[in-house]
C-alpha cells in the first residue's frame, strides 16, 4: 500500500480519520462494525479506503455492534486480522461476545470512542461505556491525543498478535474532545508500519483442512482452569506490551509507559487522571506549581492488564491522591479508577489519602480551574485526614 | 493427540480449542436418556431422515438388508443406545411416523 498521508512530519487531520488511515496501514484483513456517534468517522473513512482499493480487506456493514463483535470473532478465528470500532450503546450491546473474544484468545483490535450511556441519551464523551467492560478480559489502553491513539493503534496489534498474549485488545479515545478534533499528527511509512506489526500467524484457526472446533462447552470440571488461564495470559500479557513499547519508541520515537508522570519528582501530592482531559489537568498542575504546590500528575494509560505495583510504587509515598473519574459508580465504592487505586494502595503499611471526585460526565467540560479546585480540596481533606467515599464535581446544586 | 480428562490451567489448549475433529464420539451421552426411540421395522422405508436429523452419533447405518415395495436396500438405519439421548427428534422427523417415543424401563 502506499502512503496515503504524508509520513515524518506532523500534518493535520482529525484523530478518527487519522486512527483509520493507521488501521488501513497495519494490513487488517477484516472490519465489520455498525456506525454509531462518536465512532461514525473512522470506520466511514475506513470503508472508504477499502472502496478506494487502497487496502485489500473486507469491510462487513453488519446490522447492530453485537453482530459486528460476532462477525469479528469469526473473522479472527480464520487467521484474519480484524478491527472494528465502537461506543456508548454499541460496546454495551456487544458485552457478551466481548468475553467470547478473549476467553477464545482471538486478537481482535477495537477503538472505543469512549462515550456516555443512556439515560438520558447522551452522545457525548466520558467512560462510562468502558469502565462497565472491565472484565470482559480485553488488554485496555487509554490515549490523550491524536498521536497516541494512531502509536497506540500499532502497538495494539503487534501486542494482541503476540503468540504470548492472543487476546483483543481496546484502544481508548475521548469522544469529540479526541475523537472529531483535528490536530498535528506524525505518521509513519507503511513498509515500517507493516514490518512492526508482521504477518499475523494464527496459531490454531478454523480450517477445514484441519478442522478443530473453537468454542466448546466449559463444564465445571474446565471452566475454572479456562478463566484461570485467561487471568494469567491477561496479567503476563503486561510483559510483552513493554516490550512492543520499547520496540514501538526504538523504530518511531515515542516511548509510552503503563503510568505517565508530570512534574511527579518531589511531588507531595499526585492528582490521577485517564484520558484526553489528562492535559487540561496538567496546564492546572502548571498553574498550581506556580503557586508552590508540591502537587504532581499520574496519567493511567494501561487499565488492563491494571498495573497494581507500578500505582503502589508510584503513590505509596504521596500524601494525598486525587483520583479523577469520568465515570460514575452509582451508589457504590466511587469511580472505578479511584476504587481500583485503593485497592492497589490498602495493604501498603503507609498509604496516602485516596479522594475520588467524578466530573466530564456526558461531555461536560472540566475546566484547569476545576482541576485546580479539586486538588485544593484534597489537600483539605488530607489535612483533615478525612473524605468522602466520592464526591461529583461541577454539579448544579 | 488424546485430549487428557481433567487437565490443568497449563494443559488447556489457547482458548479451549478442541484441536482434533470427531471428538464428541467420546462424550457418551446415552445417560441423559428418559425416553427411547424404538422403530416400526414394517413402516420404516430405510429414507435415511432420522440419521440425518439425530444430534448425536446415535442414529447409525447398520449392515442390514431391507425389502421395500420390492426393492431390496442394504442400509437400515439403527440406534446406538450409548449416545442416544431421547430428544425425539428422529420420531418428530420420520416421514411414516415409524419411530415411537418410549419411556424408559417401559415396553
Ligand atoms: S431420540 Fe434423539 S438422540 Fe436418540 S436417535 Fe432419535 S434423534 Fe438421535
Ligand atoms: S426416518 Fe423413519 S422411515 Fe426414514 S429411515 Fe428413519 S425410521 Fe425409517
């Protein structure tokens, strides 16, 4: 395939378009996916490229997200490489196939523009689609602009096709606030792109000159040991996407780690954020340094595998952290970000205050100056050496 | 390859794969049977329906010369009570209505 966009140089373009042009370089065989607002981009231009003839694939037009993660389980499990994209409504309608994939270790890639849930109907970006997928045993990877879902793209199909991992994976974008903005994006050659991903080799495949049945009964006597086996492979799978990071920043330049950091050294404070309001955050972490602060940012790319010792690592010393959620757990333990970092901090001999605040529901925007005014508040209840399970920021009282 | 009973999380083949074809030929599943089916040899026109609808491996083609409207056939169709698990499909299919249902322990 040649280079349909400019390679080496940042140029402009809006982040779906960019993350379909990414796909069509990295060779998928297959895409079927059903449009659905934010997504509606990506997969258009991808259908797009195909009847341009510049990517030799199958695009299958399905009727609704739980036939196109259906058709994406079969496509994988001939030994083809396959894509879709979805959110909101449509990830929660293929919910249970989502399981399928993994548990039958099919390395299916899917953008997630993430999205709000109904009720009421809301098109409009924040995580809560995601965060209800959590444990459908999918390697989820977050982005904050352009650049990483296009470099996180490649990565994810050379991670889901490692012979170690075989599991889909979900890369994460804001929807609109990432997903409909054009910015500066820098592509890459596709002979380079192509030779970063390789040929993807099935190890076992539906065949019929071999035939061998995918998706057979688990009875009690097996299903322990299939989910033990899908924990593992989803744990270790940590290993090799560093590996693929490391291999990613040696050929292109960009490095990217499990948890990002901003002006963490001698931070007393860390504020926690995922996703493309990561950066809003960081002009508040700016501004508050200004002013003395000892506060810092932890921006969580890798959801899962969770990396529960790095946040240990990385928290454990802090006085106070703030967690951001774009997600609200209703009645429950607080955000899901918020209520996993504290699981990873609570058996730690000293640990800091954990205070959750929900905000961004719906597409609602969080400002720098709210940012601010939530680590201020922290601070507060660090001082205090109390807070509340979770609190909603922004809200009309 | 001979899938192993009871295997560990290690063992398991990638995603549960059964990578050999024919295997159910193993799982017998005659126990799950509370009604048999049982054939009207008079009625039945060796058609072949019941193999082809039968779920399991139970419905087979025995060695068996048959004579119908003078014609003589060399395939019957017969039962193998080892994997029969009574669903009635057969009786529902047959074209003569040759196949009974029969609860078991009942003649
Ligand atoms: S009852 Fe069901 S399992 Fe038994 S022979 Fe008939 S179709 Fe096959
Ligand atoms: S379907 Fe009925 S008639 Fe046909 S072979 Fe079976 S028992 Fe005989």
């Amino acid at each position: 395939m040649k280079n349909r966009i400019e390679v080496g140089k940042p140029v402009g373009i809006e982040v779906s378009i960019a993350q379909s042009e990414v796909v069509a370089q990295c060779d998928v065989d297959v895409i079927a996916a059903y449009p659905i607002t934010p997504q509606t981009h990506i997969v258009e231009h991808l259908a797009e490229i195909v009847a341009d003839g510049d990517l030799d694939a199958a695009f299958i037009p399905v009727e609704s997200e739980h036939s196109a993660m259906s058709a994406c389980v079969g496509s994988s499990a001939v030994g083809a490489r396959t894509f879709t994209a979805t959110c909101s409504q449509g990830l929660a309608l293929m919910h249970e196939i989502l399981y399928i994939a993994s548990g039958l270790r099919l390395p299916i890639v899917m953008s997630c523009v993430n999205r709000a849930l109904s009720a009421p109907i809301n098109i409009w970006g924040d995580q809560s689609d995601i965060m209800a997928e959590r444990d459908t045993g999918w390697v989820q990877i977050f982005t904050e602009n352009g650049q990483e879902v296009v470099d996180q793209t490649i990565c994810a199909f050379r991670i889901a096709e490692d012979r170690r991992v075989m599991l889909p994976v979900i890369v994460n974008l804001d929807g609109f606030s990432m997903s409909h903005v054009i910015e500066p994006i820098r592509f890459y050659d596709t002979k380079q792109v192509r030779g970063f991903v390789g040929v993807y080799q099935p190890p076992l495949r539906l065949d019929p000159a071999q035939p061998m049945m995918f998706g057979p009964v688990g009875i009690p006597e097996i299903y322990t040991e299939a989910k033990k086996a899908n924990d593992v492979a989803l744990i270790e799978s940590r290993q090799v996407i560093e590996e693929v990071w490391a291999a990613f920043a040696r050929e292109f330049g960009n490095a990217y780690r499990a948890l990002e950091t901003y002006r963490t050294d001698d931070a007393e404070y860390l504020l926690l954020t995922v996703g493309g309001m990561s950066e809003t955050a960081s002009v508040a972490i700016d501004a508050l340094r200004e002013q003395g602060v000892k506060v810092g940012q932890v921006k969580l790319r890798l959801w899962r595998p969770f990396p529960h010792d790095d946040l240990a690592a990385l928290l454990g010393k802090a006085r106070g952290v703030f967690v951001f959620d774009r997600c609200l757990s209703t009645a429950g333990p607080g955000g899901p970000v918020a209520s996993e970092v504290k699981t990873s901090l609570y058996n730690l001999r000293e640990r800091p205050l954990v205070v959750g605040f929900i905000g961004g529901l719906g597409g609602r925007d969080v400002t720098v100056q709210q940012f601010a005014d939530m680590v201020h508040k922290g601070i507060g209840y660090v001082a205090a050496g109390a807070a509340p399970v979770y609190e909603m920021v922004g809200v009309r009282e | 390859m001979k899938t192993k009973l009871n295997p560990t999380w290690r063992e398991l083949e990638l995603g549960c794969t059964v990578v050999e074809a024919g295997t159910s030929a193993e799982y017998k599943t005659g126990d799950w049977r509370s009604f048999y089916p049982k054939t009207d040899e008079d009625k039945c026109i060796a058609c072949g329906v019941c193999y082809l609808f039968c779920p399991d491996h139970s419905r087979h083609i025995a060695p068996r010369k048959k004579k119908v409207e003078g014609a003589m056939y060399t395939h019957y169709f017969d039962f193998n009570f080892q994997f029969c698990k009574g669903c009635g499909i057969c009786a529902a299919e047959c074209p003569t209505g040759a196949i009974v249902m029969i609860e078991e322990g009942k003649k």
